[in-house]
C-alpha cells in the first residue's frame, strides 16, 4: 500500500511532535513567597526560561507561588519526599534541625554584597563540600543559590547610632542576632510575627526590630518603626537554596543536567547587579514612605561587629554542635571564615 506523499509527511510530523512531547519533562517549583517580590521574580523571569531555553525546551518549570504547595517550615521535608514538588526553596533556617551547618552564614554580622556575595556562596558549595552533603542527607541538591538582602535595624524613635540600641528592647528572628543584640547591651526578645508586634509597638514593650530590610519594607515595618539604619555590608548571611530533590535529578539525562547548570550560571550572571539595583529602589521606597534611612559608615559598621562578639558566639554555638554529635562543625566554621576573609579583602 502507497501513501500519498502529504500523508507521508503528516505521519511524519505527527510522529516528531509525539516524541517530542513524550521527552518533555515537567518539574514542579514550589516557593512559600508571592510571585511579587525580587527574589521570586528573578525566579520566573530569568532561571526558569534559562533552563527552559538551555534544555531546548526538553524542560519545563510548573511554578506555585506563596505557598501553595508547602509552607515555609514545609518546603525542605516536601522536595525531599518528592510526591507534591520536585524543586524548591528551602530556608535553612526555617529547618535548622535538619540542616544545623547552613545555619553558620548568618553567624557573621558582616559579608560581601551584590556580585561578591553570588562569588561567595558558590565558593563556599564548590570547596566546602559538608554543605551539599548535608544537603544530600535529605534527599536534595542544590541547583541554585539565592542570596538575600542585609539586616535593617527599624527603631520606633529616632535612633542616631547602634551605640543607643543599649537599654532599649529588640527583637530578631535569628538566633545569631539575638546574641549580638545582648552583646550590645539590648534587652533581645523572640516575639512571633504579627499582631503580637504591632501590640508590643504600641504598648512601648519593644524599640525596635532588627530584620532583613525587605521583609521591613514589604512587611510595611516601617508604620510602626519608621527610624531606620542600614548597610549593604550587614549582610544578613540570609541564603535561598533552590534545591532539586536527589531522586528526580538523579533520574534526568546528563544532557538536560548540564542545561540546569548551563542556566544557573546565566542567572548567577546577573543576580548580584538586581539585587543591588532593587536594595537601592527599596531604600529610596523607604523614604518616599516617610521613613528615615540612613546608611551607616565603615567606622559604624567595625565598630558594631566588634561589639557583637561573633566570635564568641561562634565558639560557643560550636560547642553546642559539638556536643550534639556534630563533630565537624568547627572545622567548617573555620573554612567558611577563611573564604570569608578572602571575600571581604
């Protein structure tokens, strides 16, 4: 039997259509932020149709946004499992118990900004190789490292220096910062996000709070503690690993692995350039919002990281690890202040 030569080249096209379909793989994203913030918005508009593009569209990025499928707490346990999502972002500090040695960055009250922070963490992943192992012990790998904005301290009177933050009460989410605050003579307290904020504001039971500065802006902090001081070189140490779970990479050809790698050095490229044009617009926002910014000076900034004794606190939070089991994590404290030190020359 003779096919007309248009039916040949219709099979043809059909059968070239359906093998491409049958090798287009889907990859679910699953982030616990709205899609209207900086870091999520690089996301979608840059890492996700470079690995579209770099992958010749054998890969597709299914995004959900504000956590639609798992909670900030949740992300890590749902990408490790694999059922709801197969990349996401996971917090390290949101999961300190499973991942205790990624909570070492934020024990420095000083690092690299823009570019020279992107070159940090990759350093750091690329010759300290405990981060991705602990990372591999719950069944995920990093494919992309996002970094995160410097801490703002938002005080509810006007504050002229760090120096006055003494005597006065403050609240931090991190640990870290807790300590550095009680080392500055601050009364430092672990109140839960929302109301009960707002509430201790208004009773003058808190004077401030010390936060990275986006989650101030977007957070409207600033209605309640419009007096701000701020530094790129307060660097937070806030990292947003966009981890992949190990079973579905493991199960991706090499080729479209590549093409992940290919796009993450796309988007690295370009990263620390937006995060320093969006801190820039965020402080202006600040402003024009009524808020009082100022930006501290070199002086200011030693000064305060001498006062925190971070090193102190390092020591002893190693010691905690230490006794819980964890044997190596002075030796990767020491590691990871040596590249800082290199990062900050």
């Amino acid at each position: 039997m003779h096919l007309p030569q248009k039916a040949l080249w219709a099979l043809l096209a059909t059968s070239v259509m359906s093998t491409a379909a049958s090798a287009e793989t889907i990859l679910r994203y699953s982030d616990h932020q709205p899609l209207d913030q900086m870091r999520t918005t690089f996301l979608k508009e840059v890492l996700f149709p470079a690995i579209e593009q770099e992958s010749n569209g054998r890969l597709k990025i299914e995004d959900h946004w504000d956590g639609e499928l798992a909670a900030p707490y949740d992300a890590l346990g749902a990408v490790s499992e694999g059922a709801v999502t197969d990349i996401a972002t996971a917090v390290p500090e949101y999961t300190a118990d499973s991942l205790p040695l990624h909570q070492i960055f934020k024990s420095f009250p000083v690092g690299p900004t823009g570019d020279a922070q992107v070159s940090f963490f990759r350093e750091v992943y690329a010759e300290v190789l405990e981060f991705s192992e602990e990372l591999a012990d719950n069944n995920v790998i990093p494919i992309f490292l996002g970094t995160g904005y410097p801490v703002a301290f938002f005080s509810a009177e006007p504050l002229a220096s760090l120096d006055e933050i003494g005597g006065t009460t403050w609240r931090s989410a991190s640990f870290w910062h807790l300590d550095f605050l009680r080392n500055i003579g601050a009364e430092s307290v672990r109140i839960p996000w929302g109301q009960q904020v707002y509430d201790a504001f208004a009773a003058r039971t808190l004077d401030g709070l010390m936060v990275n500065v986006d989650s101030g802006y977007n957070l409207k902090v600033y209605e309640q503690a419009p007096h701000v001081l701020v530094s790129q070189e307060l660097w937070l140490g806030h990292l947003y690993p966009v981890v992949m779970n190990l079973d579905t990479w493991n199960g991706l050809s090499q080729e479209d692995k590549a093409a992940i790698q290919r796009a993450a050095e796309t988007a690295y490229a370009a990263l620390g350039a937006e995060m320093d044009r969006s801190y820039d617009a965020q402080l202006k926002d600040l402003e024009k919002l009524g808020a009082t910014v100022r930006r501290l000076d070199e002086t200011e900034i030693e000064a305060f990281s001498t006062a925190s004794r971070y090193l102190d606190v390092q020591t002893g939070w190693v010691s905690e690890q230490e006794s819980s089991g964890a044997s190596n994590a002075g030796l990767v404290v020491e590691k990871v202040s040596t590249i800082m030190r290199h990062a900050m020359d």
